[in-house]
C-alpha cells in the first residue's frame, strides 16, 4: 500500500523511525518541553479529557512510548496497555511508572500495523503523536479498528495543518531551523528532529486523514484542531 505523502522508501522509513526513537528517549521529556514550550503537556490533557477514561475499561494506547498518555489516564481505573514498536521508549516508560509509583500498567511491545490482540479486545484506541510514524497509516487504522469491541472508540493526537496563514509561516520557519538546532544542542542529534520535522510536513491534512479514519470503517468520525489546526485530535466510533 502506498499513500501519496510518504516518497520515502517503507522499509527506509520503519528503519529511521527505530533509530530516532532510539536515540530521542533518553532525552524524549526535555526535547518535548523544549520543542512546544510545554504545549504538550497541554494538549495531551486535553486529549485525555476527550478520551474519558472510566473504571474497568480495557484502554489501548499505541505508540505509547514512556507512557505520557497512560500516566495521565491511570488514576481513572482503567485498565491500560501501553504498546510500542521501540523496547527502549518502553524501558524508559516502566522505569518513569516505577517512580511514579503507578502499578498495574501493562507493557507491551507492538507494532501498530499488525497488533497481536484479538480482535474486539479493548474499550477505546489510543494514540498520540505517534501515528504519522507508522509507515502504513491506513493499515494501523484498520487494525485499530479491528481491536476494538462494538462501541469502541478511537483517539489520535497528532500534528496537522495549520490552517491560520501566518502562524503557519511562522511555524515552518521554527520547525526548520529551531527544531533541529535544539536536538542538536539539548540531545546531540540534529539529524532525528529533522526526521521529525520531516514527517509531520508530511503527513496528511485533517480532511485527508477523517477520510482514512472513515475508510478504516468508523463512525461519526470528528476533527477537533488545536492553533488552527497545527495538532488535531481525530476521533471516532465502532459500531
Ligand atoms: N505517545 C507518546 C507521547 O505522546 O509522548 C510517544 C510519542 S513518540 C513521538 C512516537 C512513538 O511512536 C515512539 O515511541 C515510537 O517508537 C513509536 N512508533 C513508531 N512507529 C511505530 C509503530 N509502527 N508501531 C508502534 N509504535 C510506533
């Protein structure tokens, strides 16, 4: 499967994918913080404030990396599977749960294309920045379809489009040269936040990406963006 966006080879890009998330997770808090100015944070309570979380849930996040959208849904009661393609994103995750003192988080590693849960395993699907990493998008739509039950649900946070002109110009013009100058000065790695940067320009725009949420067979699906769109939460319903 090829999706018009993505002009870089898919074994290349799963490759770069594991070797920059390899080298970002030490670092993966501070850059984060650095990046958006402690935006993140910010827009992944808001995401979580969506996603509800009730007690006795079965909640799936993928992409899960060190566990920033488990750790907020965790005093919900819910039971969470953090997942992830990279075991050193995880091994940091299990490490920051074990400080936190947060027990109970299942950890497991993933692929989000080819999940190994049954089908109709969980209560709601979740994954933030994460997907735009994912080499075969619209495959880990569908499989994230399939794990959920009748009455699931589906959250996705990630960057998008602007769509306020200026904010949009000036956006490109930090992403290009900031970004990776702060990853070259805070993590010694330059080349990985231009990957970054790269596949967020890359990914599709909100429109594009409903429409592949619709394709994987949800329901009601909805766009709800963020400065314009510069990072949207996507949703939608199995029925
Ligand atoms: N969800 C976390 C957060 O919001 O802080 C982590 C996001 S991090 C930017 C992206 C994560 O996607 C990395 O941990 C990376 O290992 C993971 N990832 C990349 N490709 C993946 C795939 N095909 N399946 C599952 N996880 C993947």
């Amino acid at each position: 499967v090829s999706f018009g966006y993505q002009d870089i080879d898919a074994s290349e890009k799963a490759g770069r994918v594991r070797a920059v998330f390899s080298n970002v997770a030490a670092k993966y808090d501070l850059m984060n913080d650095a990046m958006s100015g402690g935006m993140h944070r910010l827009w992944k309570d808001r995401f979580v404030r969506r996603v509800k979380p009730r007690a006795g849930e079965l909640i799936l996040d993928v992409a899960g990396g060190t566990g920033d959208i488990a750790f907020r849904m965790h005093a919900s009661g819910a039971a969470i599977t953090v997942s992830d393609i990279n075991p050193q994103m995880l091994e940091v995750g299990m490490e920051r749960a074990r400080k936190k003192g947060l027990e109970g988080l299942i950890w497991a590693e993933e692929n989000a294309e080819t999940l190994s849960f049954p089908s109709a395993s969980f209560d709601a699907y979740t994954i933030a920045f994460g997907i735009r990493n994912v080499t075969h998008v619209q495959q880990a739509l569908n499989d994230a379809h399939r794990v959920l039950k009748r009455g699931g649900r589906f959250f996705c946070l990630e960057f998008s489009t602007t769509l306020w002109p200026g904010f949009s110009d000036v956006y490109d013009r930090y992403s290009h040269t900031m970004v990776p100058k702060l990853g070259k000065l805070l993590a010694n790695d330059e080349e990985s936040y231009r990957y970054l940067i790269e596949s967020i320009r890359r990914f599709p725009d909100m429109a594009t990406f409903k429409g592949m949420i619709d394709k994987a067979g949800f329901v009601q699906s909805n766009v709800e963006p963020m400065l314009g769109g510069l990072v949207a939460i996507h949703s939608g319903w199995k029925i």
